[in-house]
C-alpha cells in the first residue's frame, strides 16, 4: 500500500482493460486519479471504484487524437490535484485489418492519430507541466511494434514508433528528471480482442496461453503490475526503455503458436474502440 501516495496520475483508455486494471491498482496504491476514454459509462464505473478505495478520481471524456482533449484532460489534474507526477498513455483500438494493398488511407490514418498521435499529444502535455519537478511518463506499445507478424500493419507500424519516441524524448527530458518510458505487452485478455472473438473472453484466454513460452493467459494486471513500477519512486533510475510483458513471446527459439494478429475473429476492415460496433 501506499506506493503512489500523494501522486497524481492521469490515465487513458481508462474504462476497460489494461487501463481500467491499471486505474484500479493505482487506485490501490494512493493515487489520486484523472482517468480519459471515449467509453463514458465504463470510464464512470471505473473512476467509482477507484473513489472506493478512498482515493479521489474523475472521468474526463477523452479523445486521444483531439489535441484539445488531452489538453483538458491533462491540465485537469493539475487543476484538481496542483500537480502531474505521472502519465499513462494507453488508449488504444485495433485499426485497420487486412492485407496492405487492401488497406484504405483513411483506416490507417485513424488508426495512427490515436495509436501514435495519441501519444505524442499525451507526451508534449505532460511534459508541458512536469518540467522543472519530474515525473514519469509511461505509453502503451506492444510486441507487434518489435517483431513482425504480432499485429496489423498500422498497429505494428505505430507500435513500433510509440517505442522509439519514447526513448527519444526521453534523452531530451532526463536532465529535468522526467522519465519517459514504454510498456510493450504481448497477448493480453482485453477487449480489444475479447469482444471480436467467437467465445469472448474465456475463448481468447485459452487461445492466448498457446501464444508464448509460459502457459500463462495474459492478463491486464501483468501490464498494470509493470506500470505500477514504472510510475513509483522505485524506478527512478530507469529511463528510454521498452519493457517487454509477454511471457517470452519475444524469445528467440520460442515454441509455435498464432499470432495475436492471426487469432480467428470476425473479419473486418477496421477495429475501432471495443466499447463500440464495428461498421458492417
């Protein structure tokens, strides 16, 4: 207990997942909390059980490729807590699908304006008030974004570069003892998968323990437990790196298994936020 206490923490992607999860152990752990997504209903839910632990949390509805939005959500914890010490860009959505000569312009430009852009905005803001104090910023990546074959292409494109601009930026802001840092999951048992495979989330459980080295299905408290440690003083040395959460997926001489990008699920052309229908 008492790990983050006194920090003030802004999360997207907060309403289910790896973000809700995340919210929650923050929660645990003292944090006062300002929490972003697009869900409304399931940002409110999450930011209620935070408040349970005794800690203060809001939702702010949040759209991760609107510079506005993260603006607001960013300097609302400033405004309510006086302070940023810690922000988690982690909003996130499958995006375009499919073959690459079949991939529309306008899909995989959605898709890097919230898995990319999303966190460069998220970035440049939280920046904007932790210079001259620290702080950690923390960003959503994945394994897709360091081998081929783990995801789409757009998603792995934008994975890929979420990884490097934070290694880059972090060489820039390390002299104002803020440290810039990503989380790189392998398959995890969100929504994001769960809600477009036949079977749901129990079905892409048993699929997911087939993916890497140990038997284990992951689940959203892995990468929470990983981003618990990258938002407490206990990490204070660690800076520009990309910490991988995947089981040994990325192990070289690993055992076979699917993919994550070629797990049986509905085809689509565009996997937008799992709260939401996908287009007919």
């Amino acid at each position: 207990m008492g790990r983050l206490s006194a920090k003030s923490v802004v999360i997207t992607g907060a309403a289910s997942g790896i973000g809700a999860a995340t919210a929650e152990l923050f929660a645990a752990e003292g944090a006062s909390l300002v929490l972003g997504d697009l869900n409304e209903a399931g940002g409110e839910e999450v930011a209620r059980r935070c408040r349970s632990a005794g800690v203060a949390a809001v939702f702010v509805r949040t759209d991760v490729a609107d510079e506005d939005d993260v603006a607001r959500l960013i300097d609302r914890a400033v405004a309510d807590y006086g302070r940023l010490d810690v922000s988690f860009n982690n909003a996130g959505l499958g995006g375009a699908i499919g073959a690459i000569d079949e991939t529309r312009r306008e899909d995989w430009d959605r898709t890097l304006a919230v898995l990319l852009s999303g966190v460069f905005l998220g970035i440049k803001h939280s920046v904007r008030h932790m210079r001259g104090r620290g702080g950690s910023i923390i960003s959503t990546s994945s394994v897709a974004g360091l081998r081929a074959g783990a995801g789409p292409h757009a998603y792995s494109a934008a994975k890929a570069a979420v990884a490097h601009l934070s290694r880059s930026v972090a060489l820039e802001v390390a002299p104002e003892r803020i440290r810039v840092n990503a989380i790189c999951p392998g398959g995890i048992n969100t929504p994001i998968l769960s809600s477009r495979i036949p079977g749901g989330a129990e079905m892409t459980g048993q699929l997911l323990t087939q993916l890497q080295p140990l038997p284990i299905t992951g689940e959203p408290r892995h990468i929470a437990q990983a981003a618990l440690f990258l938002a407490s003083d206990e990490s204070e040395f660690v800076t520009g790196q990309a910490l991988v959460i995947d089981g040994g997926f990325t192990l070289p001489g690993m055992r076979q298994g699917p993919a994550p990008s070629q797990l049986p699920a509905t085809p689509l052309r565009y996997a937008g936020p799992s709260f939401e229908a996908d287009p007919a």
